[in-house]
C-alpha cells in the first residue's frame, strides 16, 4: 500500500514492520530489537545494530545463586522461576522503534506519521490469529527449562485482558484487538519515536518495569543509541555479498559461505548426500569457532574477522575432503520466533530488516499493549565471558540480512527469522540462487538441512538416498516432519530489471508486487 501511494522501499518496510509489531506479539514490537540493512541508488550500505541492551543497574551475580544450568537446547540458561527469560526483570532495553524511525529520517519519503496508518487501524479493529500464531503458543518450552509462551501471554493483567478475553490462550480465527497499543502507536506517529526513550511512553515503561522488580529504568532509556556498524563484506564466486558484521549473524555466515567457496557444489548434485556432507561439515566448523570465541573472556573485532581468512577456508575445505570431521560441543541457540521483512524499489533503496523479541517476556508495561523482549535469558549467569551478564552489554543474534550485489548493483536481497536456523538456511538460498541457478523462488522453496550439532537434520522432502548415503558415511541424521523446514527465508531478486520475490511457506510470509 505504502509503495502504491508513491512511497519507497523504507518506508514500505517501516510500515510492514509496524503491522508486524501488532499481529507477531510474541515474535516482534515496540519492545524488541533489530538488525537493518540499506544499500542506496548510489551504492552507499548502511548497517544498523539495534540490538537489545542490559541495563545499567543490573549486576554480574544476579542470577547467579539460583542458576540451575543451560537450556538442554542450547537457547539460553536456566534461573529459578524464571526470573532472566519472563517478567520485568528479563527485559532489556529495546531498539527496534530507534531503528526505524533512522532509517525513515535518513532515507524515508513518506511522511512518518502516515506509515503508522494501518498498524493503528488493525491493533484497534482486531487482526485474526493464524495458524503459525497458534504453533507458537503450543509449542513446548518447558522441555527446554523455558516456560511456555502462552503462560507467558497472559503472565500480567494486562496480557490477560488483551489475549485471554475467552479465558484461555488466543485460537486460530479468534480476533484480537488492543486499543491501547492502537493509542500507543497514535501518540507516537504524532510525537515522535523519542517518546519511547525520553517521553511519556518512557516514563509509562520505566515505571512500571521498576514497579514490578525490573532492572530497566528511564536512564536506560534516555541514553540508548543505535550502532552503525562497518557492513562486512566478500564475494561468492564473483558475486559481491553485505551483511551485518558482530554483535549479527554475518561472520558465521560468510565463514560457511568462504568454506564452500573451495568447492565446486554444482558438480555434487544438489542435496545429495555429497553436497550434504560438505553443506553440514562446513556449518559445524563455523559454529565450533563462534563458540569458541563466545566462551573467552575478550574478544575482539580481529578475532572474529580472522575466521574469514582465505587460508583457514583452504584449511577447512581440504579437511573436510579427507573426511576429518568436527564435533560441535554445547552450542548457544537463538530464538526461531523472529520475522523479516524485505522491500526493493524503482529509486533504487534495497532494504532488509530481521527485527525480533529474542525470548519473549510476557511481560506488557501496564497500559501500553505491547510485550518488552526476554533477551537477558541468553546471557551466561556465570562471571567471566563475553556472553557473561554485565551492566551495557548489546545481545548477540543470529539475525543475517543481506544484500547481495554485482557490477550492475544489487541484485539479490534476503533474511529469515529462525534463530540459530536463520545461518543454514541462508546459506543455502544463496548457494541454491548462486551455485545451481535456481530462481528466487525455487532458490527459497528447496528442501534444506541444518547441522548445529553433530546431528545433521534433513527437511522431509530429502530423498532418502540421500538420507541413507549419510547413515553409512556413520552420520547421525535426523529427518524432520516437516517439508519445509530450517529457518524461514524471505527472498527479492532483480535480475535484467525483473523482480521476483518469494517467502517461505512454513510461516505467514508473502511476496508481492506493486505496479
């Protein structure tokens, strides 16, 4: 609609991602953080790390008494009753609101409060819950020493007036609407997005964080800043590659990617069991340095950068040939319940923003109907790494948007949520778009696998000679019941000035055109 109207690419992902913010309440919102990506007519990327903070007042050993361990899935740690992934004390300072409203004043063309339109149509007429909603709210956290998400949902009063008018968790097809996120979104399209930080929704926020046992205060608030971060940028086969460098996900990407790089993958028969060897191998290799250096104590710009050499691609390349394989210890995962979204335009904005809750909280600041993130659960409750709970300290993520660009300028723009899932299935787009000359579509929609730990996982629609070449090589394979599987690609493509797009259909995503 916004493009329709003669607005650009930001502003179209501007508006997207606040329609988002109301009907993906525990995936995104006003309380969450982000990572963007804008690459401009003139060629010009910007990167911006919007990524949650910890807040000042909250101390090393908080937790630490009543650690009960990590997460058996990896994604986080667990704290008796909660108390680092639910509630006030969970939250840290968000940054997706900052985020957009940069990107509008730098590059925007449509007035800012008019891209608040329909977000604050639907949050107050009601939006309909669909099926991958649902999914999230039955899926099973306790498993993994998380509490479940539609515990989580109605955890305040305000949670259960909004969400749980039916005395239960939302359904599919039950409409929900939230006239104080309406009024919320209203009093910020006329005031401002500093409203969130240093106005009168700050003062809302703050206080009823602190009301409730949280850390966050409006100091926090008032001093949070956006980074623009240095894109990293490479080349695969040729073909120029931006992504967002650490505290993002572009670093272990672009390793996988320089690792495959050595390889002439077209020539393996794409998803046999070749190409899968070499696909999770490579995976677990980037995986197995990104822990290693999350478990130092410090760890530099270099350090991560030096994963890129050339020569430690070559390394990895010639041991995976011999069959030298890795064994991936404990890995940190990310939270799956994220979203992307992705515009190109006719002026010549690419644009791609993955923005998230990271763990959601539950908890909704006292009449304002948004949730805040629970990304403090990530963080280690032991002293003494960089992943370790410390006072200022931005979150890591996996979150990878990415431009990819030739002589002619971009030509390929992607993200996905999906956690620790969203690196693999990157990769594997773009090997798909790049190596075996898929279009966007089927580049998006091939079946794909993850290794993210010795186990390699197989979608459903990987033949099973593939699935049984592996088991002989003496590989534990898992195959998932789901055929589309791994992350949740969402793709644009402009080749010879021809858009494509495409969204991956295990979630609710949709690619579409305006003319």
């Amino acid at each position: 609609m916004i493009m329709a109207e003669g607005g650009n690419a930001v502003d179209a992902v501007v508006a997207a991602a606040l329609v988002q913010t109301v009907v993906d309440p525990l995936m995104c919102g006003l309380g969450g953080m982000a990572v963007a990506q804008v690459m401009t007519r003139e060629s010009e990327i910007v990167v911006i790390d919007a990524l949650g903070q910890t807040p000042s007042q909250i101390r090393p050993d908080i937790w630490l008494s009543d650690y009960l361990g990590p997460t058996p899935d990896g994604f986080g740690y667990q704290v008796r009753g909660h108390r680092n992934e639910t509630g006030a004390e969970s939250v840290m300072v968000p940054g997706t609101l900052k985020a957009l409203a940069n990107l509008h004043s730098r590059f925007g063309s449509t007035p800012w409060a008019d891209l608040f339109a329909d977000a604050i149509r639907i949050a107050k007429s009601g939006w309909t819950v669909r099926p991958y909603v649902q999914a999230t709210l039955d899926n099973d956290e306790a498993k993994n020493g998380r509490m479940n998400y539609a515990d989580k949902l109605l955890s305040t009063p305000d949670g259960r007036r909004i969400y749980g008018a039916a005395d239960r968790p939302p359904r599919v097809g039950d409409v929900i609407t939230n006239p104080e996120l309406s009024e919320v979104l209203r009093h910020i399209a006329e005031h401002g997005s500093e409203e969130l930080y240093k106005g009168a929704i700050a003062d809302l926020l703050a206080s009823s964080v602190q009301r409730d046992g949280g850390l966050l205060c409006i100091d926090d608030l008032r001093h949070y800043t956006i980074h623009e971060l240095r894109p990293l940028l490479g080349k695969y086969r040729g073909i120029g590659l931006s992504m967002p460098p650490q505290p993002a996900g572009g670093i272990q990407t672009m390793q996988i990617l320089g690792i495959l790089n050595e390889f002439e993958l077209s020539g393996l028969g794409h998803n046999s069991s070749a190409h899968i060897e070499v696909l999770s191998e490579a995976m677990k290799r980037a995986l197995q340095d990104k822990e290693s250096l999350w478990q130092k104590s410090d760890v530099s710009e270099d350090d991560y950068l030096s994963l890129l050499s050339s020569e430690r691609a070559k390394t990895a390349a010639e041991a995976i040939r011999n069959s030298e394989r890795v064994q991936v210890g404990r890995v940190h995962e990310d939270s799956p319940n994220t979203t992307h979204v992705c515009a190109i335009d006719e002026q010549g904005f690419t644009v791609s923003l993955t923005h998230t809750l990271g763990n959601p909280s539950g908890y909704i600041p006292t009449g304002l109907g948004f949730m805040l993130n629970g990304g403090m659960s990530t963080f280690d409750p032991r002293p003494g790494s960089v992943n370790s709970v410390q006072a200022g300290r931005r979150r890591n993520t996996t979150a990878c948007p990415v431009i990819v660009f030739d002589e002619s300028g971009p030509i390929l723009t992607l993200g996905a949520p999906g956690g620790s899932l969203i690196t693999p299935a990157i990769v594997q787009a773009l090997s798909n778009f790049i190596d075996f000359g898929m279009d966007v579509r089927e580049a998006v929609l091939a079946p794909r696998i993850a290794a993210t730990s010795n186990a390699i996982d197989l979608s459903n629609r990987i033949s099973r000679e593939s699935e049984a070449a592996l088991v002989k090589r003496s590989y534990e394979v898992r195959r998932s019941p789901m055929n589309y599987a791994f992350g949740a690609v969402h793709a644009l493509s402009k080749l010879n000035g021809s858009l494509e797009g495409a969204a991956d259909p295990q979630r609710d995503g949709h690619a579409a055109a305006v003319f």
